[in-house]
C-alpha cells in the first residue's frame, strides 16, 4: 500500500480549483474549440451562423462546441431573440494561462 505524505484536508481543498482548471483544459482539448477560441478573439462577439460559416462545420457541432465552452466558462453567452451572442471571457483564458504557468513551475522549479 502506497501511502501519501500530503495531508487529506489539504487534498480535499485542492480539488475544487483542480477540478476546474481540469474542466477548463478539456474543454481546450478538440481542435474545432480552439479554432472557435480564435474566431471570438477576432471578433467582440459573434452568433452561432458566423461560426458556423468560418469553420465549415454543421451548425449542431457548433452549437455543442460552443456549449462546452460556455460551461467550462471560458466563453460568455448572451440570449437575444434574434441571434444569441457569444464572446471569449479574456479573464477567464487569463486564469487558465497562470494556472498552467503556476503548474509548469512547481513541477520543474526543483529540476533547476
């Protein structure tokens, strides 16, 4: 039996913010997302048709890309009676770029 030195109320309080850095990462994970990611970065805002246009995709796989980034909150969805908008949250890509930095560095800063 492998026994781990980190405490259990320690483990329990790092899994929350694990959890969702985790939701976030996979969310990144398809490459149709990542191609949406930068379509949002060159708009302010845009509907699920213009996605859908730039990346030759049918408009349900759009719409559960678009699904999957909103729940992992990295892109904000506004309804509206006409076209319902979505837009990249720049602090939510903020957050998950210092996340991954913080990761990279207390995983490699003892290798130095």
């Amino acid at each position: 039996m492998i026994e781990s030195s980190v405490e259990p109320d320690r483990v329990r309080s790092a899994r929350p913010d694990s959890s969702a850095i985790a939701t976030r990462f996979a969310a990144l994970s398809h490459p149709a997302r990542i191609e949406i990611l930068r379509h949002l970065a060159a708009h302010r805002s845009c509907c699920c048709g213009e996605v859908v246009e730039r990346l030759d995709l049918a408009q349900s796989t759009v719409s559960q890309h678009l699904k999957i980034l909103v729940e992992a909150g990295l892109v904000r969805f506004e309804p509206d009676r006409q076209r319902s908008r979505y837009q990249l949250d720049h602090a939510a890509l903020a957050d998950i770029s210092a996340s991954l930095a913080a990761l990279i560095n207390s995983c490699c800063s003892s290798s130095r």
